[in-house]
C-alpha cells in the first residue's frame, strides 16, 4: 500500500550530515519549555533531552505551561531567562507571541534552539528541529484517499491559528485536497488543544454534513476528540480518521478500530537532536541550523511493531 514511512532525519542546511557531541566541555545548565505540560508528545521529548543530558553530562530542567496558550508560556520563559541558563530548548505556543521575548533572551546570550514549533523569524535561534509538518498534513491525506477511494466530503480539526506546526499540517492537507477533484474540504475548526471542544466541533460539522467521509485531527488533542465524536454518532464505517500523533489514547482509538490511521512524529529524535544541537553551539562545535525528522504511518496492523507509540513517562 502507499502508506509508506518516512525516511529518516534530513537537514535543511547543505551539510546532510548531523554532528553528536560526544561530550560536554562543562555541566552547562540547559532549560527545556514544552509547549504544554501533560502531552505525551512533550513527555516522549523530555526523555529523549534527559537522556542525551545525562550522555554528554549537563542539566537540564523541564518546565510547560498547563495550557497550550502563549499567555501562560510566556511568563515560564521571562522566569527561565531570569535564571541565565547556557541554553534554552523551546517549543514556542505562538509564532508572534514569542518572536520578541526570544530574540531578547539569544540577544543576551542564551543560545536558543527551537523544538517542533517555530516562529515568525527564527533567525535568533541556533538551530530549529522539528518534523516535517507540511509533508505530514499531506500525508494524512493520502491516507483518507486510501481509505475513501470515492472521495468526499473531509475536515480539519486543528488547534489554534498561529501554530507553526499545525498551521503547516493543515496547509498540506487543504492544498493536497485541492488537488484531488473527487474530494472537497468542509474547512478547519479550532479546539484550543482541548477534546471536548474538538468533540463538539466535529459533531456539530456532522450534523451540517451528514456525508462527511474523512476527519483529519491535526494533533494529538485534536484528533482524540474527533475520535469522540465519530465513535459517538455511529458513523465509524463511514467517517475515516487520520491523526496527527501517537499518544496512548489515540494508540487504543487506532487498536480500536474507530481512528485508521495516525501519522506518528519522533519527539524523542527531535529532543536529542536538539539537546546536541545546544551543547554543540555552547562547544563552538558543529550546529546544523535546521534538523527535520521523519514520520512513521501507523495503521492497526504495524502499530505494535513500530515502536512509534509515545511515552506517558520516561
Ligand atoms: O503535535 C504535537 C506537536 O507537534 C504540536 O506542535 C502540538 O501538539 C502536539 O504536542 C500534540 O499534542
């Protein structure tokens, strides 16, 4: 079938080659912020930084907000600068709400590498990781052609505007939708990370197109309550999901046979590459200014095999 995987990591520099530190020349303190604490997406980060901080022998400390929401990240980020750490890992929650608090923070030494989303202008930063997230969206469509040769009506259930990441998947998925005649987008909808609301969402578009074929859930909070409400109006035989992510709720969704498909990310991959990418530029060692990793489709059948699910702990 076409639902291949990704390839590995590739760099977005002219030097296809992504350089390990072997060591650290000192315990540099390094800050990571998630985007939101809780998501097992950040989790499976946090333990890929942990264990590449323990390897090259610095410290890190994790800290996230309790919402996906800039208003709540930001004041994390003013306290973390406070304490002058060497380094800061961040996923920023917004691209201009956090474009000048990090220009600010880089301008006064921290080195700041930016972990899956970015900003507006990241020329601040020494280096930017993350998945492909156009590619990503796109692929997710595929999977919905794949599973609803027919075509039809399909969906967007995405988080808030102005997130790099998902604003990305969703770019991929509308303009690959575009481009197969026999399938039309009802739109995108915005839950603000949270399921219940995605639920509603998805069952009010239900209720106003009764013949929707495909719900694509542009992350992990997105696509488990997009999930919620097909399983909920009965329609799991006609109304195909694809998510972004690969969570434990959405793992037992996909098992379940209520989600088809998940486009699975590499937080883990994502950490370590960006963990090295710190102590290498706090080193004067090679830096690869932009790091993209792959993705993994996971259906029913190689979900086990895979070992892409992510971690709920370390
Ligand atoms: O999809 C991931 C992440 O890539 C995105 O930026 C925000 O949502 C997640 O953390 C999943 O909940």
């Amino acid at each position: 079938s076409g639902m291949a995987t990704s390839g590995s990591a590739s760099s977005g520099s002219s030097s296809p080659s992504i350089v390990a530190p072997t060591k650290a020349s000192k315990n540099y303190k390094i800050a990571f912020i998630q985007g939101v604490q809780g998501d097992e997406f950040y989790i499976t980060m946090q333990c890929g930084i942990e264990a590449e901080a323990k390897r090259l022998g610095v410290t890190v400390t994790t800290q996230g907000p309790k919402q996906f929401d800039p208003t709540l990240q930001r004041p994390i980020l003013d306290s973390v600068v406070q304490t002058k750490p060497d380094a800061i890992l961040i996923a920023p929650t917004d691209v201009q709400a956090l474009q000048q608090p990090l220009a600010d923070a880089a301008k006064s030494g921290i080195k700041i590498v930016l972990v899956d989303t970015t900003t507006q202008d990241p020329s601040f930063a020494v280096s930017q990781v993350s998945s492909d997230n156009v590619g990503g969206g796109a692929a997710a469509f595929k999977a919905i052609q794949e599973l609803s040769p027919n075509g039809g009506k399909v969906m967007v259930e995405s988080v808030n505007p102005g997130i790099s990441t998902t604003d990305q998947r969703n770019e991929g998925f509308q303009n690959a939708v575009k481009a197969d005649s026999k399938f039309t987008s009802v739109g995108v909808q915005y839950s603000k990370d949270d399921p219940a609301t995605a639920t509603q969402q998805v069952a009010a578009q239900l209720q106003k197109d009764p013949d929707l074929v495909g719900v694509f859930g542009a992350n992990l909070f997105a696509a488990e309550g997009a999930a919620t409400a097909v399983r909920q109006s009965g329609k799991t035989n006609q109304v195909k999901i694809v998510g972004f992510d690969a969570g434990p709720g959405q793992v037992k969704d996909l098992k379940g046979g209520i989600v088809q498909a998940l486009v699975a990310q590499q937080p883990g991959q994502i950490g370590t590459y960006g963990l090295d990418q710190a102590v290498a530029a706090l080193d004067g060692g090679q830096v690869t200014p932009k790091i993209q990793t792959g993705f993994t489709i996971l259906t029913k059948d190689n979900v086990d095999s895979s070992g892409a699910a992510y971690k709920a702990s370390c």
